[in-house]
C-alpha cells in the first residue's frame, strides 16, 4: 500500500464511520417504528437551521474541543487519560471560584485570570496521574478513573460547603467574568455563543504548532512511539509523561471553564461525570487526534447533540438516539481494522479486474 | 451493649447491601482480564443489567410474586451477556483497543437504556418503582448464635451471601479447573497458548462472556435492592468501583471479593455515617472519596506492577 494510499483510508475511516454510525441510528429509528428520514430532518433543522442554532451549535462544541484537544495530547505521548472529565470539572470549579472571589476586577484581567486557573486546576489533577505513573508506573488508566469520582464529589463539596451555605448551584458570575459578549449574542439571534469558541480555535492552532513544529511535541511524540528509545536518545521520560499529563488536563480545564464562563456562567451540583469528558474523548478518537480534524470532529458532535434535543420536538424520536449514533460512530472508529479490511479487499477486487481488462487489451 | 449491638448490625447490613453488586462485578471483571481482555465497560453492562431486570420485574411481578427478583437476576445476567458481545467482538476479532472498546459500551449502554425506557413507559426517562425486591432476610440457623448472629445474620443481604458463595466458586473454576488454567494461560502468553492447541479467540470469548453475566447480575442486584427503579442514574459508578475492587483484589475472585466487601462498606458509611457515632462529624466528602483516594495509594503502594495478567489488554492476531 502507498503512503498515499494510506492517507487517504486514514480520512476515509472516520468518514465512514460517521456514515455508518448515522445508518445504525436510522435502522434504530425504523426498528422502533419512527422515520428516520423526519428525525434526522428535525435534527439537522435544530443543528443548523437558523443563526440561533447554529451558535448553539458552536456552543456546544466549544468545550468538546478542548476536552478532545486535551486528550489526544495525552494520547500522542502513549496515554490514556481518562479523566478529562475530571479535569474539566476541576477548571470549572477553579474558573468560578476565582469569578465569585473577585467579581469586580476589570474584564480584561478577571476573565484571562478565571482561565488560568481554571487551566491549572485541570494540570494539577491530571498531573497527580502523570506524577504516579513516572515515578510508581501507576496505570493513568485506573488513577484517572479514581480521580474523576474523587473530583465529582469534591466539586460537590465546594459548591455546598465553600462557595454557598448549603445551596446547590452558586450564584451567577459577574458580566466581568463571563464569556459572553453582545456582539455574538446578538449576530445569533440571541444564542449562548460566547468567546471560548475564539479560544478553542486558536488552541487547536496552537497545539498543532506545539506537536509538529517544537522540540517538546517531538519529545512527546518520541516518547509515545517508543519509550524506551527516547530515554536512550537522552529525553527524560518521566518529565515527558508529567507535561504530557498536564498539557493534557490543562486543556481539559480549559474546556470546563468554557462551561462555567460561557455557557452556564454558575456551577452547581453534578450527579455524574460532566458529559464533555467523555464525548470529548469520542470527538479526538473521531478527528484522529489531529487538531484539526479535532476541530471538524467537534462541531459535527456540537451538531449532533444541540440536533439531538430538537429531535423529540420535530419527530417524536427519544433524542438518546444521537448518543446511540455518537457511540456507534466511536465503535466504527475503533474497529477500523473492519473499515481497512474491507477497502483493501475492494481495491485488490479492483486491481484484478484492472489486471484482467489489461491483458484482455493486449490480447487485443 | 444493645446500642452497639444495633449499630453494628446496621454497618454490616448496609455494608453487604452494598456490596453485593460490587462482588459479583468485580467477579466479572476478573473473568475478563484473566483471559487477557480489559473491560472498562462493566459500568455499562450494569447498567443493562439493570435495565432489563426493572422491565422484566414490572412486567411479572404479579404472575411470579416473591420469585420476581431472583428470576429478573437472571434476565439481567442474561442480557450483561448478549451486551457483552459488543465488548468481545470489537477486542477480538476486530482488533479494537479495549478501553475504546469499553468506554463505547458505557457510553452506549446508558443511551440504549434510557431510549428503551422512554419506548416502554410512554416517554419517561424513568421507570415506576418495583413491587417485589430483595428485601432484608435473615440466615436460618446462623441469626441464632448469640451476638454474631444478631449483627452479621439478621436483616441483612441475602445476595452478599450468595454473592460470597459464587465468589468461592469462581475461584475454584479459575485456578482448579481445565477452564480456568486455559483461561489464565490465554489471558498471559497467547501465543503459546494457541501452540498448545487452545483456541484464544474462543477462551476470550468465554471470559467477556462470563463478565456479562457476573457484571448483568451485579446490575440487577443493585437495581433491585437499592434503586428499586431504573434511570439513568441507578447505575452510577458502581461499575468503575467493581472495576478498581479488582485490581485491589490482584485479579483474584477472593481477593476481588474482600476489596468489594471492603468498598460496599466504604459506600454504605457516606449513606449511614450519621447514625454512627464516631463518624459522625467526619465531613461527607471524605467518606465519599475514600474508597477511590484508596484505590490509588494501594496502586502505588501495594500492587507491583507485575501483577495484571501478562498479556492483558493486548490483541491477539492468530497470524502473527
């Protein structure tokens, strides 16, 4: 197989998993007896069908971006961070504290500070994983998990204990603190589009410079390729697996501060791990931990889900359906072994029958 | 004397109550990795168990009264391992990574779950509560020791016994038998595995398989006794708990089972905790976060890194 062979299945295999992901969300729809043709219609109209929807619609994908960005950092140096869902929580959780300490600081200094430390809180967190795993060799796998529910239930405190008197959600941050402008606001009908997506886009820029064009995203990638002969070309693994665990959840923190100073502007009690963790890992699995791909990857998934919740209005479809489509868009993905398998059958189909008209011709 | 004697007996209760899903998913988990194939997505086949245990009991709850729970435990394991297939399909034969393959498992699991609910029950996300469920019940014989038996065997769960039970049993299956040693023996060298005759890709087969069951059964348990309905939040972390009891317990079924027994206690304190005076005071936050912050010092500072089985999470290509 050419290397240019190679690219192109390498953008072909989340193509078609998108499209086979859809399929098996319409076979789902007609098993249970709705049409998949309105549901789908209802949900690309709820997606894209207007200004307001599609801010809402890049809304969505501001955090799942960086969460997805986060991950894939991660997973170019060879792990497996599970816990930006975590993280995410933790930068919310430092980004509104931060908000609520000092609500009266001029924007231009009170929001950049509410991100930063919303991004070192997520650093930190993925940081004690990456800490174990360099020096105890840990599985991240497992700390990472761990970790998430401790962060649940600590951000749960926080919010009960430190930031109310026993409430469930703070009060909202002020106009300083908030991501939101008017002039967004008012070019989408009103929609929560905020700053953050201005943010998630230069990151994606940004990480790409830091992975392919720096000496530290060679180190990382060396290191996730193969450990142990970074360590003898004289790279510290150890201080590799720790940066790449707190860029990683730096990131992740970065899109929980999305949620909590753009799209929520407060932080409440959460009953389970904040959604954009784990379908961030899904967009960066999709967009093949490319940056840009990742970018693509996040509004097609900040479409799905906003379309999602316009589905059981338009069409009566459970909007469930779109998780069921997102999962099954992942398992393609991860098997893409089945997507190869089949494409070298068919263009080796091909080849013979190339072979086989040509020696017909010099017959001829 | 009786105050502590009352106390007691309602930590050991509440602490099998919640133990008991946690002991038969870790179980699962443990049949999974021996055979070599990670399973992160025991959160997910709970959450089916779960599920299809609910439906089935509302559905015959009035036709099979008190026998409800105990045959809607066996549609959830049933349904864990028609779910599991998912897992095995895609780690097996289509060379999927196992923590992709599992994080898909819960992700879907939930979504299926909760749309299946909104079909049935006219487009609630959740369902009614369960008539008949695993109540509090008593050992024969064993309640009638003095002291011990009024704390450890009156009003207590009958699944963490049984529980216990099967965790004895599938110790001898993984380390007595023929099964076992070739399940073991797949899950640490396949290849010489395969030149001995044994077929991998069937021995892993086996082993999700087993793990839906366990995993499906644990669900049912923790609907049925907890919950006592579905939604999406019956089935909570439970399985990642299950998941790290495992590794606590170095993939051992009585290893798996005392780290379970362990973490259903830690579980059960941050629900009782204000009944019992000692702990009272001790902030919410703390209990909850103990079992996992202990998870992580025992992976640090207990288990070598030797101890996972040698070819876990690795995908065996016959060719190779």
């Amino acid at each position: 197989m050419t290397h240019k062979n190679e690219r192109l299945i390498n953008l072909l295999v989340p193509v078609l998993s998108v499209v086979l992901g859809l399929l098996l969300g319409a076979i789902v729809m007609l098993a249970f007896g709705y049409d998949p043709v309105l549901g789908y219609a209802s949900l690309i109209d709820g997606a894209v069908g207007g200004p307001f929807y599609i801010g809402e619609t890049l809304r969505q994908a501001t955090p799942l971006i960086l969460t997805a960005l986060g991950f894939a950092v991660a997973n170019t140096a060879g792990f497996f961070n599970i816990g930006v869902a975590g993280q995410a929580l933790f930068g919310w959780v430092g980004s509104i504290s931060v908000a609520l300490m000092m609500p009266d600081l001029p924007k231009l200094l009170l929001v950049p500070l509410c991100l930063l430390v919303g991004a070192l809180c997520g650093a930190i967190w993925a940081g004690i994983a990456g800490f174990l795993r360099a020096y105890f060799d840990t599985s991240e796998v497992i700390v990472t998990i761990m970790l998430n529910y401790t962060a649940l239930y600590i951000a749960n405190h926080v919010v009960r204990n430190v930031l109310t008197k026993g409430d469930d959600a703070t009060p909202q941050i002020s106009e300083n603190a908030s991501l939101r402008t008017d002039w967004l606001t008012t070019l989408t009908d009103n929609s929560t589009l905020h700053l953050g997506l201005i943010i998630a886009v230069m990151m994606c820029i940004i990480v790409w410079i830091m992975m392919q064009k720096t000496t530290l995203g060679y180190e990382l990638r060396a290191v996730g390729m193969n450990p142990y002969a970074s360590e003898y070309a004289g790279m510290s693994t150890k201080k590799n697996i720790i940066l790449a665990m707190a860029i990683s959840g730096a990131l992740a923190g970065l899109g929980g501060s999305m949620e909590g100073l753009g799209n929520f502007q407060n932080l409440f009690v959460q009953g389970s791990m904040p959604s954009i963790g784990f379908d961030g890992m899904a967009v960066s699995l999709l967009g093949a931990g490319n940056p840009f791909g990742i970018l693509v990857a996040g509004i097609l998934f900040g479409a799905l889900k906003i379309g999602g919740v316009s589905m059981p209005i338009g069409s009566d479809v459970p909007t469930e359906v779109v998780d069921i489509v997102i999962a099954s868009i992942i398992f393609f993905v991860g098997s893409s072994y089945l997507i190869r398998y089949f494409m070298k059958k068919f263009k080796r189909n091909e080849q013979k029958l190339i072979a086989a008209n040509g020696t017909k011709k010099g017959v001829n | 004397m009786d105050a502590f004697i009352s106390t007691a007996s309602i930590v050991v209760s509440s602490a099998l109550i919640y133990a008991a899903p946690l002991i038969f998913t870790a179980l699962g988990g443990t049949f999974s990795e021996r055979g070599g194939i990670v399973n992160v997505g025991l959160e997910g086949i709970m959450v089916m168990g779960a599920f299809s245990s609910i439906v089935f009991n509302l559905a015959f709850a009035e036709q099979l009264g008190s026998w409800t729970p105990w045959i809607a435990l066996l549609v959830g394991g049933g349904i864990g391992v028609i779910f599991s297939l998912i897992h095995a399909v895609a780690t097996v034969n289509l060379r999927a990574n196992h923590i992709v393959s599992g994080t898909v498992v819960n992700m879907l699991a939930p979504a299926l779950a909760v749309f299946l609910t909104r079909i049935l029950f006219e487009g609630k996300g959740q369902t009614e509560i369960i008539q008949q469920n695993f109540g509090k019940s008593s050992v024969p014989l064993l309640k009638d020791i003095p002291i011990i038996g009024q704390i450890f065997f009156t009003n207590t769960s009958a699944m963490a016994f049984v529980a216990i039970f099967v965790s004895i049993l599938a110790w001898i299956l993984l380390f007595k038998t023929r099964f076992g040693l070739r399940l073991r023996s797949v899950g640490e060298h396949p290849q010489a595995a395969d030149t001995l005759g044994i077929n991998v890709y069937f021995m892993r087969y086996a082993g999700v398989m087993i793990s839906g069951l366990l995993g499906g059964i644990g669900g049912a348990i923790a609907a049925q006794s907890i919950s006592l309905n579905f939604s999406h939040s019956t089935i909570a972390g439970q399985g990642f708990i299950a998941l790290a009891a495992m590794i606590f317990g170095k993939w051992n079924p009585l290893g798996a089972m005392g780290a379970a027994i362990f973490f259903g206690f830690a579980q059960s304190l941050s629900v009782i905790g204000s009944y019992i005076p000692l702990i009272k005071d001790v902030p919410s936050v703390v209990l909850q976060t103990a079992p996992y912050i202990l998870t992580v010092i025992v992976l640090v500072g207990v288990i070598g890194k030797s101890e996972a089985p040698a070819a876990d999470g690795e995908t065996y290509i016959k060719s190779k």
